[in-house]
C-alpha cells in the first residue's frame, strides 16, 4: 500500500495545480455567449465590438448586400459634404462560411477590411477548439490571426512556408493546432473574397458563354432527372437543429432555363419564348420549386428590403444574389411526370460572369439551431449542376477547380510525408521478418535486433515527435469516436496528414501483431523515456535501477484502463472536460507545445515522468497511459503473437528480463502489456540463453550427437526419441496461449457455411444453457435489458430517441454482455478470425472483445440510421 500511497498523493497534487494554474483558460472566446439574434439582427455592431477590428472608424451601417456586410465610416468625406468617408466593411465569418474547425463547429470571427481589400483586424468572438484550452493558450489564435493584418485578400495565403516563384504568402501555424489553423484559414480568404467581390475589389471571372447543341428534342421529368437537367436539394429538419420528424425541412429542385431543350421541356414553348424575350444579353435563368416542407426558399429578407436572403448560386469564386427585379413568377411546370411545387419561381442572373457552360451551385441559406444552448448560427446546404456533355456544343469546358485546403498541404508536404510513410513501411517489413532477425541475435549480442529498434527509437523521437509533431493521443481517439457517431468530415482528419497515415498504420499494425509495434518501437514519448533508461544504464546508474514487485505491477496496470474508461465516459457528456483532463498525457508538452511554452506544472509532470524513467523501463507506457489502453484491447484479437514454448511454463529466463513486465508465473505473454522488445524471442533460439535449448545442446554435445537446427517450435529438430520437452514442463499449462484452451459446443464438428451462421450466432446471442444454469437472475435480467435496448434502437430508428441516449442504452448493455457471457461463454477466439482457435477468457479478454464487437455493431446501426436520415 505505500507505493499506492507514494504516487497518489504528488499525482493529485500534480493535477490540481494543473487545474488551477489554468483557471483563465476559459476566458475570452471559448464557448463565450453571444447574442442570440447574431444571425439576424439588421444592426450587427451593436451586438459585436466591430470598431476593435477596424480602427479609426466612426460609425457601421447596419447588414447590407448578401453574403451580409457592414460598412464602416470614418469623419465627414470632404469631397462629399454631409456624407460620411467610407473606409471599408467590416464582416461576420458565420454570416459567409460554416467551415467547422477540429471541433466540427466553425470559429466566429469579425473581419475587418479596407476599400483596397486589406485586412485590419481579426478577431475571434466564439471558437470550440478544446486543443486551445490547455497548454496552447488562445493568445496563439489572435497571434495567428494577427497575420493577415496588412495582407490583401488577393493575396493567396497558404499555412506554411511562403512560396514567393508561386505567388504564395505563408503564415505560420500554431504548433499542435494544424486543422484549427487551415479551417481558420480557409475562413478568412472565404470571408474576405465574398465581400471584396461583392463590393468590386475583386473582378469577376470571365467564363466564355454556353453554346448549346439543340436538337428540339422534348424530356420527361424522369429523363431529366436522369441526365442531371434537375437537381434536388434536401435538408433535414436536424440538420438545423430541429426535431426530427417526417417531414423535411424544405425539399428543392432546380435546373437550367437557358439551354433550348431543357427550358421547353420544362415551362412549354411558349413560356420558355416569353422568359428569353425578358433577358438581357449575358442574362441567365433558372427555376426553383419547393416540393416538400414548410420553409419558404424566398426568405425573410424580400419581404425587408427586396433581397431573396435564402438562395444564392455560386460558380468558382463568385456567387450571386437576388432582389426583386430578379425574380419571376412560374406557374408550374410542363414536363411530363414533374411534382407539383408548393412554392416556385424563376431567378435571374444579370452578371455577365455567369456561363451556363461551366458548374455551379445552388445554396440555400439558413441558420442552425444549437439544440443545447439555442444559438442560431449560419448554415449553408449546397447542391452542385452541371449541364451533360452532349448538351453543349464541343463538350463541357474543362475546368480546374481548386485544390482543397487539404490537398495542399499534402502536396507541400509531399517530401516529408514520403519519408514518413517510407519509415512506417521499413518498420513494418523489418518488423514482419523479426524472427530472421532474432535468430541471429544472442542474449549477449542483440544488434541485429537492436540496431533497427534503436534507430526506430531516434527517428521516433526526432522525426516524427519533434520534426514533424505527430505524436498520436487519446484526444484524438476520442475525437475520431465521436466523429464516427454524430459528424464524420474527412476533411478535417485529412488536413494533418502525419497524424492520418500514421494512425493508419496503428490500426493496421495493432490487429497484425497487437499494441507493442507502435508503442514499444513508434511512439516518441515511450521511444523517449526508453532512451533515457538505457542511457541511464550506459553511465553507471543501473545499480540504481529496478522493476516494481510483480503483484504491484499487476495492479497498478490497471490505472491506465481505468483513465481511459474515465475519459471515454466523460467525452460523452463534455468533450472540453475531457480534453482537460487528458492532460494526463504529456504528449503535447513534451512535442507539440513545448515544456518552456507551457505554465510551470505542465513541465514539472513531464519531468517527473522522464525522471523516473531514469530507473524504471517506460513507467508512463505501463501505468498511465490512456492510448496504450485504447489501443490494447484491440490488441487482445491480434493475429500474431510472440511465440512460446512448453519449457516456458516452467523457465524464468524470459520473465526475469521482460522490461513490460508482460510474461506471467506460467510463461504466457500478455499482449496487451507487451511492448515488444523481441528480448524473449532472442532467447527463444538461442542455444545458450534458452535454458531448455542450452541443456539440450549440452547432452548432445557429451553423447557426441548432431547439433541441428532450431525448428519453428523453438527446440532443436529430434534425432532421437529422446522427447526434447521436460517431464515437468510438459505436466504444466501451455504458454503457447494467453490463457487455457477452449472449444466451444457451436464449433465442434462444424465447418464451412455451417460453421460461419453458428459463429455468428453466437457472436449475437450472448445466452448459454451453462449460464441459465450458473446464473439465472443474470441470465434473465440479461433478457430484459437485450429488450429494452432493442427497443431503444427501434425508437432511434423512428426518430423518438436521442444519439445520446441510445449510447447510453449500448453502454448499459455490453456491460451486462460481458457479465452474461462470463457466466456462460467465457471464451474469446486467438488470432486470425478465419481459424477455430479459442481459448478460456479472463475479464479482460472479455471485456475487449464485448467493448470492440458492440462498438462496430453500434457504429454500422448509426451510419445506416444516419444514411436513412433518421437519427440526429
């Protein structure tokens, strides 16, 4: 108990003065409240301090234009008595562009900007970045907002290095916070261009005209929609944050009016003749009609002022609006088989910049309610047209859109994304042929093994943990499970592309051969306190070095589950908490922020850590960490393991020098511990290290026999009858797997087809006659939980329940599934899928498998209810 007591008392300490010393964090923008009618009110600088981000100016004109801006004015003009001097426009982020950041929600930022299109000021009024609670400070937010001052919006401003043979600005990131910085990014130059093109600092683009292929041929409504003529927009009512229900939150379809064909398909000769005698040259026009739903697509702001504030249509950089003078009525449609609209009109666009030749883009505007605080902010649904190719004459033009934010960052990185993937690679394949390599390595000679694991160590630590900054974390994990259940954008995770592939390569490499590759030989933080171990060692502090007692270990390995667990339950109520307390890492210290960046107590923690790494091998990796847990109990299904022999049950010789401390009293090797030094599988082939194989070659060598090869079952090839197992190894339990062996009644005497229904019955159906026997309340309470959480998911389905709540309900089951399923099945398969090799399972075993089978059982429900669109 003193060891308990020992680094109890300092940890709770430790995070208390992290707590405290953090206690502004909170301040300023995160999460700040805002005024409800942001989104709406006409008066916008009375509600937001406007004049902070343009200095010098007076007085702000209430929201004008669409994308909505204000004016900002400065003294009386001289040259215009009585009239006010124009400076610039001053714009709301939210009111241009929802581009959501690491959070999924967007940063709202105020924008200033002169009459040349420069920037004047930045500042940012509302962000949900957890990464900048703790450790980053928001300071780095405004420093990296503070950029743009000085730079015009027809700048092409890329995160990154300048490029000056390219015509590119760089602006530096904020280390640690690369997605925040591309969506905040990406905001600016969207904000500013919308407004700089409204106002004409900007030019419109000149597209040549369309030139239509006529054939005077008439389509059907289904013809049309066949060939992309027409296009529905949909929107639900949650995805504006209303309850769910039958109906949507407005249906819409659109399509051309200006090429022959089409347009007189859709609204007959006659009305496609009296459109076309109303148009100006370089004029176009569309249909829109509102086939389902409440919500009008002409907006608020027509009956206000004549502005349509809800539709807008965008082509490249240039979008375009509409007043009154713009709209026609249209009295229904002519195409054979078309719905009948509920609400319908006819836009026009008298911007010669538009070509019906090229794409663009219908958007509907509107504002999203946030369920939890009834905030409304902007929301922009999109639907992209583009007329067919045989529909123009010579085909569509080609058309080079813009890389997205993320593509560029993968294309300027290209040189040293390749040489991480080319090290990931090389660590795998050296790692695939490890057994090669083993058997040429000794217990007193170990390089060929650790010659690669100790380069692998430099370059994790190098590299990839102070060079390219991607150490993975639990946030991240929770950050991704959360994506998968309510809001998945591949954008974002793209957009840090060290952090992407080398998550791929974890999932990959942990279902292969378990946790140990990355973090036995990839991870900088373990790479790192296992340096200072073995450098410890080399200068003569190795007397001062020890292990904890075994059954302490055993213990206190434990921990990490138990904060994994935690957090994992704490992101499902408050992902800020939880990214508060995932402070327990001390990756973004060490790496991303650094530890003279960062307030006293975050260095002291990282400190103490690498200290007692001094003298205990990786005591983060092996006690604390809530990554290796997460990642461990998938490791519990890995498909190769270390291997063992039967003399192992009754040898010390592999325990006694396993670092992880992960080889029990039998000789079994627990994957979820192991970090996969390869020092026991060193000692597997070598004829002097391995006591059984040393004693082996030592009676060879006294009766004069032949010194053969070590097979693949770690003994030499026989010669002899002479068994070459001991008489008391071979009365002992087999090392071979984790746990004893086990064959399930379903997979006796089963094969093929019938063998795959049975498993996945039973993979499905956790009941057993043992168990109704051993545990019959359990077994029947198990019954009536399996119901109400069927029930659960069929109220999910009819859009009566919650995502949290259904969550709750699978949480609340699986606990019970590991319960039901250790009194009755208590087995869980070992190694690839496909073979029948079980084995009898320990808590743990069962808890992973339960936990990670539901968690994909509950992840494909989600995706197809949100395919379905009935669940928020």
């Amino acid at each position: 108990m003193w060891i308990a007591r020992k680094l109890a008392t300092p940890l709770a300490a430790l995070l208390l003065s992290l707590g405290l010393g953090q206690g502004t964090a909170f301040a300023d923008a995160y999460e700040a409240k805002l005024p409800d009618d942001l989104a709406t009110a006409a008066d916008l600088c009375t509600r937001v301090p406007c004049a902070e981000v343009f200095p010098g100016a007076t007085s702000f004109s209430e929201r004008k234009g669409q994308p909505p801006y204000v004016d900002a004015y400065g003294e009386a003009d001289p040259q215009a008595p009585g009239k006010k001097k124009l400076l610039g426009y001053v714009m709301l982020s939210t009111d241009i562009t929802d581009t959501p950041a690491y959070s999924g929600k967007p940063v709202i930022t105020l924008i200033g900007m002169d009459t040349q299109g420069r920037y004047v000021g930045v500042k940012v009024l509302k962000h949900s970045e957890p990464i900048l609670l703790l450790g980053i400070p928001e300071k780095a937010l405004i420093d990296f907002n503070n950029q743009y001052l000085g730079k015009s919006v027809k700048d092409t401003i890329e995160v990154g290095p300048a490029r000056p043979d390219e015509n590119i600005l760089g602006v530096d990131a904020i280390s640690g916070a690369t997605v925040t910085v591309i969506a905040q990014n990406q905001v600016m130059q969207l904000s500013g261009s919308a407004v700089a093109r409204q106002v004409g600092i900007i030019e419109p683009t000149v597209r040549e005209p369309a030139r239509f292929a006529v054939s005077g041929q008439r389509y059907n409504w289904q013809q049309l929609q066949d060939m992309g003529a027409v296009v529905r927009l949909r929107v639900q009512p949650e995805q504006v944050g209303l309850d769910r229900g039958p109906e949507p939150f407005i249906e819409l379809w659109f399509g051309d009016l200006n090429h022959p064909d089409i347009g007189r398909s859709l609204i007959g000769d006659r009305g496609y003749n009296n459109l076309h005698e109303r148009l100006h040259p370089g004029d176009a026009a569309f249909f829109v009609i509102r086939t389902a739903g409440q919500e009008s697509f002409k907006g608020s702001g027509f009956v206000r002022g004549g502005i349509y504030d809800r539709v807008q249509v965008k082509q490249g950089a240039d979008s375009f609006t509409f007043r009154d003078l713009d709209y026609l009525n249209l009295y229904g449609l002519e195409a054979a088989g078309a719905p009948s609209p509920t609400e319908s009109g006819i836009f026009i666009i008298r911007k010669g910049s538009f070509s019906a030749a090229y794409p663009w883009k219908l958007s509907f505007l509107g504002n999203r309610v946030d369920r939890a605080t009834g905030h409304r902010s902007f929301a922009n649904f999109e639907a992209k047209y583009w007329l067919a190719d045989d529909l123009l004459e010579g085909g569509r033009p080609v058309v080079k859109e813009p890389d997205a934010p993320w593509v560029r960052v993968w294309k300027t990185r290209a040189l040293e994304i390749s040489l991480f993937v080319a090290l990931l690679v090389a660590v795998t394949v050296v790692y695939a042929v490890r057994e090669k390599l083993t058997r040429l390595s000794t217990h007193k000679n170990k390089w060929p093994v650790n010659g690669f694991k100790y380069t692998a160590w430099a370059l994790s630590i190098v590299f990839v943990g102070f060079g390219v900054m991607a150490q993975p974390s639990i946030t991240q994990v929770l950050t991704w499970f959360h994506s998968l259940l309510f809001q998945w954008t591949w954008s974002l995770f793209l957009s840090d592309p060290f952090i992407f592939v080398f998550w791929i390569f974890i999932i990959v490499t942990v279902f292969l051969f378990g946790r140990g590759l990355f973090c036995g030989w990839m991870c900088p933080f373990g790479s790192l306190q296992e340096a200072l171990y073995k450098v410890a060692r080399a200068v003569g502090l190795g007397r001062f070095q020890f292990k904890l007692p075994q059954v302490w270990h055993d213990r206190l390995k434990w921990v990490k589950y138990a904060v994994f667990f935690g957090l994992l339950a704490v992101s499902m109520f408050s992902m800020t908490l939880a990214e508060v307390l995932a402070e327990v890492e001390p990756f973004k210290t060490t790496f991303l922020v650094g530890v003279m960046n960062r307030a006293w107590p975050y260095g002291l923690f990282v400190a103490a850590i690498l200290g007692l790494s001094l003298f205990i091998e990786r005591p983060y990796c092996k006690y604390i960490c809530p990554l290796g847990a997460a990642l461990a109990m998938p490791s519990t299904f890995r498909w190769f393991g270390l291997k063992r022999k039967q003399d192992c049950n009754s040898c010390k010789a592999c325990a006694v020098g396993c670092g992880a401390q992960a080889i029990d009293t039998d000789g079994r090797i627990d994957h979820r511990e192991c970090l996969h030094c390869l020092d026991c599988m060193v000692l597997y082939t070598d004829t002097s290290g391995c006591p059984p194989l040393a004693r082996e070659r030592k009676r060879r060598e006294r009766d004069g026999l032949l010194i053969t090869p070590i097979g693949k079952d770690g003994y030499y090839i026989p010669i002899d009858a002479v068994p070459a197992i001991s008489a008391k190894a071979a009365k002992g339990p087999d090392p071979r797997l984790p746990t004893e062996p086990a064959v399930p009644s379903y997979a006796e005497g089963q094969r093929g087809l019938r063998w795959l229904l049975a498993e996945l019955r039973d993979h499905l159906w956790p009941w057993s006659v043992a168990g109704w026997r051993s545990q019959r309340a359990l077994q029947i309470a198990g019954f009536s939980l399996a119901m109400a959480a069927s029930v659960a998911w069929a109220l999910a389905a009819t859009g009566r329940l919650s995502s949290g709540a259904i969550i709750a309900w699978w949480f609340g089951w699986s606990v019970y599934e590991v319960l039901i399923r250790m009194s009755g099945k208590r087995y869980v398969k070992d190694g690839v899928w496909w073979q029948q090799r079980y084995r009898v399972a320990n808590w743990m075993d069962m808890l992973s498998y339960v936990g990670f089978k539901n968690l994909l059982i509950g992840a494909a429900l989600f995706l197809a209810l949100k395919a379905l669109g009935v669940l928020a």
